[in-house]
C-alpha cells in the first residue's frame, strides 16, 4: 500500500514544495485547499484535489486516514487591525484556524479507528513568537495553530499509539503569497529550501513532538533552530 499524504492548503508555496518532495519520494498525494483546481500537481494529475470548505469541513469522500497530514493553510492580513472588515477577521481566522482543524478532527478520527499511525506537520510562523506591524490577528492565529500542535504532540501518540507531531516556525520565505502585495522578497528564504529542512527533520524525528524554527541567515539560506520560544 501506498503511503498517503494529505497537505492542508499545499496549493502554493511552501505547502506545494513540500508536496512535490514528497511526490518525488513515492508518496500518494491528496491536496486540499481553497484553490486546489488550480494547484500545478493536481491540473497535471499527480496528486487528487479537494475544496478546503470553511463551512462543512472535510467532504465525507475524504474522511479517511492519512500517513501524513502537513498543515500549512493560512491567509493574508491586510493592514492594521482596526482597518479589518468583519468578513475579513472572519475570514483570517476560518481560513487559519476553524476550517483546517474542522477538516482534520474527521481524518484523525479514522486514524484512530483503524489504529493507523499519522505523522502531523503543522507549519506555523516566526509571528507565532514575534511582534509585527500588521500581523496581529494573523500571529495570534498562528500562535493559536503553534500551541494546538504542542497539546497535538502529547495527545495524539496515546490517542494513536505511533504517532507524531512536528511544528515547524519558519521565517519569511519568497512565495506567491505575497504577490501584488508590494512587499520585497528579495531577502526571504528560498520555500524549496525551506521544504526541505523540515522534510529533513521529520524523516529524522524520533521522538513524539519536535519543534523547530527556520531562520534566515546572512545569505538567505535556512538554518534549523530547536525548542520553544518566548514572546518577543
């Protein structure tokens, strides 16, 4: 049997490195995400797709169980937060929060009914830690997903004895998430390099839960850093 592979918004960007990484490895790759006709492996037909719904969570033909999950769906906050509409505070933390966990609660409960082993990445942020300008629902959302992996990372290998979790805080990467958005990537990390750091770190996880941080360094390459970190 294949082993299978459901990315949790891998239509762009990190999410789709880390599912061609995978593809390349042999992995049966389903992609779900709000874009996902449009996603390149998925109009090629190297990996199924599905609508990432806000509303009903995961389609009943979906509810089934996965070796991997990587979760990495999220959403762009625009301007400060008193400029944000309430269609765009509940769309920022629907697309973060609420509707990735309603998709994923139905996958791991077949996980546990059938006693089948997930690995779970949860790729996070920098601004899960870190104070920006802007940012401030969008890091509390991703403080909120970094915090749900750490209890995932004790709940899940007794729930589903086997299992592990991996959160993954990376640093700013040039990806098309911040197209048109009049920010300069120039200095941002590579998301091929950074896809690779953490698939290099859950094929050498060992232990329950880890968690990382991917740091920029002075030329832009990735560096992998160990731990939680304090508020900034």
């Amino acid at each position: 049997m294949d082993l299978e592979a459901l990315f949790l918004g891998g239509t762009k960007g990190l999410g789709l490195s880390m599912a061609k990484i995978a593809l390349k490895e042999g992995w049966a790759i389903t992609v779900a995400g709000r874009t996902s006709c449009a996603c390149s492996i998925v109009v090629e037909g190297l990996a199924a797709g599905f609508l990432l719904d806000l509303e009903d969570g995961a389609p009943r033909e979906l509810s089934k169980a996965f070796d991997l999950i990587v979760w990495t769906a999220g959403a762009y906050q625009e301007g400060p937060i008193i400029g944000l509409s309430r269609g765009d505070i509940r769309s920022i933390c629907r697309n973060h929060l609420e509707g990735p966990v309603s998709f994923l609660v139905p996958i791991l409960q077949k996980n546990r009914e059938l006693g089948r082993p997930v690995f779970l990445i949860v790729v996070a942020s920098s601004s899960s830690f870190r104070v920006r300008t802007n940012e401030g629902l969008y890091g509390t959302n991703k403080a909120a997903k970094a915090q749900l992996a750490r209890t995932l990372g004790q709940e899940l290998p007794s729930l589903i004895p086997g299992s592990r979790v991996l959160l993954a805080n990376p640093g700013g990467m040039a990806t098309p998430f911040w197209d048109g958005r009049g920010r300069d990537t120039s200095g941002f990390m590579d998301s091929n390099a950074v896809a690779a750091c953490i698939w290099d770190e859950m094929q050498s996880q060992n232990v329950p839960f880890k968690e990382i941080h991917v740091v920029r360094q002075s030329d832009k390459s990735p560096k992998v850093e160990y731990g939680a970190r304090l508020p900034e």
